[in-house]
C-alpha cells in the first residue's frame, strides 16, 4: 500500500515534485560539506600538531655567527634548561627578496602584498618539525634541479607543474629551478618555504649572507608572553638572534576560512528551513484535497496513523534517497569545500568525513520524516461529517472584515483582493514571508560581510585611525630607504615622512612607540604592549563612554582583555612597565598606578594593549607600530595627492587604502566575490522555485475564486494583477523584515562571531544603494517575473470551475 501511494503521489504535481526533491538533495549535500568543514576547522590545529609536527616558535640565527664553535652547544643548554621548551630541532633556511624570484608568464609586480610581507625563504626538506604535505596530504620528495611551492604562491602565480622558475641570489647568479609540486604550509606564522633537494641548497646557499640556522621549538606555553621571555634569555646569554617568530597566532586566512564556514551551514540551515516549511505548504495543500477520501476512509475505521503513513509515502521516499545522494555528492564536494576556502588545511581522514558527514545528513533525514509525520496530525481533526460537507463551512468574507470594497471606491478591485487576502489570511502566507525574508538576508549578508571585512575602515582594528593611502616599497626603494636609516638613525617611517614634505605633499605616517609591561591578576601576570606618543591617543577611536588619555597617569586599554578581566573606564590598575634605566643602556621594571579613561576595539592577537597618555614620557622602546595613514586634502582631491605620491616613489610602490586591502586578502576578497555571486544566484535561484511551488499551490487551491471573477466579468488582466499585487505586498514585507534582521542582528551576530578572535565592536558597514536598492529590486524582479510566468495557466481556468467554490 506505502509503494502505491507512492506510485500516485509522484504521478500528481511533477513539477513541485521535483523542486522539493532537489531541495532536499542540495540540503543534505551542504550539511554533509558544511559539517565536514566545521569539523576540519576545529580539528586543523590539532591535525596540524600531529601530522607537521608543527613548532611554536622558530629562532633565526645567522649562520655566519656559527663560526664560535661554542655557540650551538650554548643555545642547546639554554633550551634544554628552559621548563617551558618541550622539544626543539634545528633546521637551516635561506632568506629571500620577494623580487629575486621570477615566475613564469607572471608579472612579478603584480603579487599580492601579504607574499611581499612575509618571511620567504629556501629550505631543504623537513624531516623533524614543521613537515610538508602535498595536495592529497601525503608525504613527497624533491629531487635534484626541481622545486616545490607552497600552494598559495601556486594560486597566486598559476604556476604549473613542470613550469622552470628562476631565482636570483645576491651575487646575481641565477639558478633555474624545474616545479616538481605543490605543497600545504602549516607554519602560520607568516612563513612562506620554497623546498629544493639537499644538494641543490649546498650549492644555492653557499656564500649566501642571508642563510639561518632555525631553531624550531616547542613550547608547553606557546603565549607572546613566553616566547617573549625566551627571546630575553638568549639576548642576555650574548645569543646573537636575528628574530624569533611566532607561529600561533590569528591571521586572516583563519578568520576568513571560519567565516565562510559559518556561511556556508547558515546557507544549509535555511535549506533546510525552507524543506520543512514547503513540506508543510504542500502537505496542508494535499489533505485539502483529499479530505473526502481521508474521511470516508476514517469511516472505514481506518486509524490515523496509518493515514500518516501513506501521506507521508513520497515525503518519506525523498528524505531517503535525497539523503543518500547528498552523502554520495558530499564527499566530494567537501573536499573541493575545504581546499577552495582553506588550501593549506590538511584533510580529515576520509572515515572520519564519512562519519561526520553520514551522521549530519541521517539526523536531517529523521528530522524531515518526524516533521512529515507531526505534520499528519491535521487528519485527526478530519471527521466523516467534515468529509462530507466539506471543509469550507462559510463565506469567505465574514462580518470581521477589516475592508469593504464599497467604502473604497477608488481602490483598484485588484489591489482591493491582494489586501483583503492577506489580511484575512495572513496565516496561509506567514512561511513564504519567511521564506523571502530568511533568503533575502542570506544575500545581503554575503555582500555586507564582503563589504565589512575588505574595507579601508577594517583597519582601525589594527588601531590605523586612518588609511587613506599606503606605501609598499619594492627592492630599490627598500634599500634606499635602509641605507637613509643608518645614516640617519631614523625609523622606517620618519624617512618615508620627510621625503614626502620635502616633495611637498600634503600626507604623513603616525606611528606610535611600543614597550612592555603587565598587570597582575589572580597571582599571574597579564602582559601588554605599551603604546605611546604624541598626539596619537586622541586621534584613535574609543568606546562610547570613553575620552582619549591626557596626563601620564592616564591610559586606555584594548576592550577585549579589559571584559575578560573585569575591567571598566574609570578604575585605577597598577602596571608594572619596563622603562628606561638612569644610563638608558637597558630597562628597569617601574610600578605605576594609571586610570583607565576609555576602551578601544582592537584585534589583539594575543597581545592586549594599553594606550598610554599624550603627557607620559616613554617606556624602554622595543618596537614602532603604524598608527595611520592620512592624506591631509578633501576627499576630491585624494586620488591627485596618490598620483604624486606615484611619481616620488614609484608607480608600483603606493596605493590608496581599498586597494591594499584587497590586495593583503585577495585570495579571500575572490572567494567573497564568488560567494556573494555564486551563492547569492543559487539563494535567489531558490527563491524563485519557491515563488514557482507556492504560485501552483496557491493558482490549484483557487480555481473556484478565480473562475468567480471571470464570469462577473473580470478580464485575465485583472486575475493576473490581483497575483501579482499580492505578491508583491508579501515580497515588500518579507524585504522589509530582511533589512531589519540586518541591521539589528546581523551586526550583533557579526561582531558576536568575531570575538573568537580576541576583538569587539566589529560590525557590519552597509553600503545603502546596494543593500537597499539594488539587491531589493533584483530579488523582486527575480519573484515577480516567476510569479507572471506562472500565472499563464490562469487562462485555462473556465468559468464552469465557480461550481468548485
């Protein structure tokens, strides 16, 4: 009997048949990729940990220092005393210019900014910590004469296998180097590693000034606070350490990955959503019509159960067999999933994405059976005596009514409708409205958090009050500037700045001074970067409630660190900060007593800061930070202040604001372009089915009115604007209800997700024609066009069918 019903159901309404099926298929294709992508996102530290053996942190010595052949068993000592230092390996990298390698039709020029700004580097293959893997996560060998590139620079370049790259070292000759493979960097620190065989680094580093020795450690406290403290002891035992890198930490590509993760199972949520309300929809619908039947069988004594049974026949059938498509389709599709949006995460083992996925999309598929089933209970209310009279037991219009088309004289009959039908019953469209809106605010969501994120106003989570331009030097420029440096003994900054009011141009990098120093919590200490300077504290953005700190015993703390500890504006800490000793040839730890006047967002990293007061005289000075970059001329005249800035450094060396943005995460502005287009047309695609399923439910279940209307006389025209009229009103609310979600909850859900990442008071920065105009007036037409189309088959309802109503 179940296979009969079957057999009937799919042979009635094929089309709706279809857009359900394939709603219920792509839904459980999602939850099978979204699942495996949270669970990669969760576990890629770990299986980082495991598989690459990854270390905390690297100690970069010159290799030259080595020559004091008492020098490595010092380091060996220090670290092996160090109760914070688990394990350590030392390996050797060879340091290099972002412009000393040359791809293959690739302009060199044109590479993004954050591969000018990481540490690039030659490297024989690891064999102890921080090992590689290749594309399908397995182990791989480099021989002589070839290269292996980190999958990003792969992406960045379209280099291919086989391609020759070149490399030029500071003597000038150049070695060609044959890519034999592409490997997943897992460091996280800002290291990027080409891999050559052992021999070919003998030859390539011989002589070469730029060779380390690393030191790769790992720590059981791996905080900035410890690595900082390792990097004291070694400087105090005279080891000559050129830098020591952290390879925790957040950085963008983490963040962009999780955020897109969390976009995709927002995407499946509202798939899903949208199976459950359809279900509902159409099950409703199909009761309506058979409810002569179900109480005729009733009388049978036929039990409701049963009923539930066979109603639910093709509902049932398509959980099932869409869930195991989508578990099939899922497998794949998560993989592409984690290597589009994270191409350095290493892969769940593929029982464990099976598992994980398998068991999402069953749970979804008993989900969709128990709701199919809960739905069912309507046929309990469904008596013989209702089977027989039927369900419609009154007028459709009742002494209630809230309009009277004779009190609206001027108002169009089929506007007069398209109310009067909302109004009265409003029940019957609640989950359409919810339908558009839920679908609506996905699109908008893809395109703001876009517009957030690669934004010149991002940066003032890095504590840039303003980024108007930036300045990128390339070799040349570099090396100039250097040298101006030693002979000057200014910082990078002050050179930049002279030269441009030397040139006359109207623009200035602020920096501020930074040090160290800790407050004392719950018997441990808390430590921060202490920043200070002239005039810049009042130009950084404070929390409401907060003013800019003045005097020297005035400071403003990051707000993150100052909600996790219980801090608010006003209370007086002590903090210990390392100043300058009497002779200024070291630093002294000094105890003072500051009151915090303001908090300010900041994305700490790990590292909390507290902005000390225009009046306080300087810590022991460890560091510069960028603070801004203004153009001091209306915003009209900005780009003419750029293109001078052009012709004093060099076309290639200065850009405004947005274009740095895009160009430090341009990999993941492309997939927020992808995912703003790509997703957007497939929510909207949804949408219109929608539009379609309803619109042949809504036309079926009013035939009788329709045909009404035709024999008082009312032309096709007007039945048709009376659909379209109505849903446009149901679009118009169902918008309205988007924008509002938006603006009052995406905000909160934005910066409520971004706190994982140690920063507050992010929100979302809507551009209004787009948000409010044009993404509005797509949707809309998308909906009105399907409804319009639909409503052709209003012209083979004949004006007999009124004996229906």
């Amino acid at each position: 009997m179940f296979f009969k019903m079957l057999k009937s159901d799919l042979k009635q309404k094929k089309g709706l048949n279809v857009i359900l099926f394939i709603f219920i298929s792509v839904a459980s294709m999602l939850v099978f990729a979204g699942s495996v992508q949270i669970f990669s996102n969760l576990t890629r530290e770990s299986t980082a940990k495991k598989l690459c053996r990854t270390s905390d942190t690297q100690i970069l010595i010159p290799i030259h220092e080595f020559n004091d052949e008492t020098l490595s068993g010092r380091v060996a000592e220090l670290l092996d005393k160090d109760p914070n230092v688990r394990s350590w390996s030392t390996s050797e990298m060879l340091r290099l210019s972002s412009g000393s390698i040359d791809y293959p039709d690739f302009d060199e020029k044109n590479i993004s900014y954050k591969y000018l700004s990481n540490f690039l580097f030659i490297t024989p293959l690891p064999r102890e910590n921080d090992l590689v893997y290749d594309l399908s996560d397995a182990p791989f060998y480099v021989p002589n004469g070839c290269i292996a590139i980190p999958v990003d620079i792969m992406l960045e370049t379209g280099v291919k296998t086989g391609d020759k790259i070149k490399f030029t070292n500071e003597s000038g000759k150049v070695f060609e180097l044959e890519v034999c493979g592409f490997f997943k960097e897992n460091i996280g620190n800002g290291t990027m590693r080409y891999i050559v065989s052992d021999a070919d680094y003998r030859v390539i580093s011989e002589g070469h000034h730029r060779s380390y020795h690393s030191y790769n450690v790992t720590l059981n406290d791996s905080s900035p606070d410890k690595i900082s403290a390792l990097k004291d002891t070694l400087n105090k035992h005279d080891i000559p350490v050129l830098s020591v890198i952290s390879s925790g930490g957040i950085n963008d590509s983490i963040v962009m990955v999780v955020m897109i993760s969390v976009l995709v199972v927002i995407i499946s949520v509202f798939l899903i959503l949208i199976i459950f309300m359809t279900i509902r929809f159409t099950m409703i619908a199909d009761l309506k019509t058979e409810e002569k039947e179900i109480g005729m069988m009733k009388a049978l004594g036929v039990d409701s159960f049963s009923f539930r049974w066979l109603f639910a026949a093709k509902y049932i059938a398509f959980s099932v067999i869409g869930g195991i498509i989508g578990i099939l389709a899922g497998l794949p599709v998560s993989s592409a999933f984690i290597s589009m949006f994270g191409p350095n995460c290493i892969l769940p083992q593929r029982h464990e994405m099976i598992l994980i996925g398998a068991l999402s999309v069953i749970v979804i598929i008993i989900m969709m059976i128990a709701f199919s089933l809960f739905v069912m209970r309507r046929i309990n209310k469904i008596s013989v005596i209702d089977a027989i009279h039927g369900e419609n037991r009154g007028e459709r219009f009742s002494k209630r009514f809230p309009m009277f088309l004779h009190r609206r004289k001027k108002m169009p009959v089929p506007f007069f409708l398209a109310a009067t039908d909302i109004l009265t019953r409003f029940k019957r469209y609640i989950f359409l409205i919810i339908s558009y809106s839920l679908g609506a605010v996905i699109i908008l969501l893809g395109f703001n958090v876009r517009n957030s994120v690669i934004n010149p106003r991002y940066t003032s989570y890095w504590l840039y009050h303003t980024f108007d331009f930036f300045i990128d030097p390339d070799e040349e420029l570099y090396e100039d500037i250097v040298k101006e440096i030693k002979q000057t003994g200014s910082n990078f900054a002050e050179v930049l700045n002279r030269r441009l009011s030397d040139a006359d141009i109207p623009a200035v990098i602020d920096t501020m001074s930074s040090g160290n120093g800790y407050i004392k919590t719950d018997g441990k200490e808390k430590w921060f970067d202490i920043l200070w300077g002239r005039g810049e504290p009042e130009k950084q953005t404070y929390r409401k409630g907060g003013t800019a700190p003045r005097l020297a015993n005035e400071a403003a703390m990051s707000a993150y660190t100052a909600k996790q500890l219980g801090i608010t504006t006003g209370e007086v800490l002590k903090v210990t900060i390392q100043e300058n000793n009497e002779d200024k040839t070291g630093f002294e730890e000094v105890e003072r007593e500051v009151v915090i006047t303001a908090l300010i967002d900041y994305m700490e990293d790990g590292s909390p800061v507290i902005i000390m007061g225009d009046e306080y005289g300087g810590a022991y000075l460890s560091n510069y930070i960028y603070s801004g970059f203004t153009i001091d001329a209306p915003e009209k005249e900005k780009p003419a202040v750029i293109a001078r800035m052009k012709e004093l450094f060099g076309d290639n060396c200065v850009g405004d604001g947005m274009h740095y943005m895009k160009q430090m995460i341009s990999q993941f502005d492309q997939i927020f372009f992808l995912f703003e287009f790509v997703i957007g047309g497939a929510v909207l695609l949804v949408l219109v089915l929608i539009t379609y399923l309803y619109m042949s439910i809504f036309i079926a279940e009013e035939v009788p009115e329709t045909a009404l209307l035709k024999s008082m006389g009312f032309r096709d025209i007007s039945v048709k604007t009376w659909y379209l009229l109505r849903m446009a009103i149901l679009l118009f609310i169902s918008l309205a209800l988007a924008e509002l979600y938006l603006w009052t909850g995406g905000s909160a859900f934005f910066g409520s997700f971004m706190t994982q990442y140690e920063v507050t008071g992010m929100k979302l920065y809507f551009e209004v024609p787009v948000s409010f105009i044009v993404i509005p007036l797509i949707i809309t037409a998308a909906v009105l066009f399907t409804t319009f189309i639909t409503l052709r088959n209003i012209r083979h309802i004949g004006i007999w069918k009124i004996s229906e109503e």
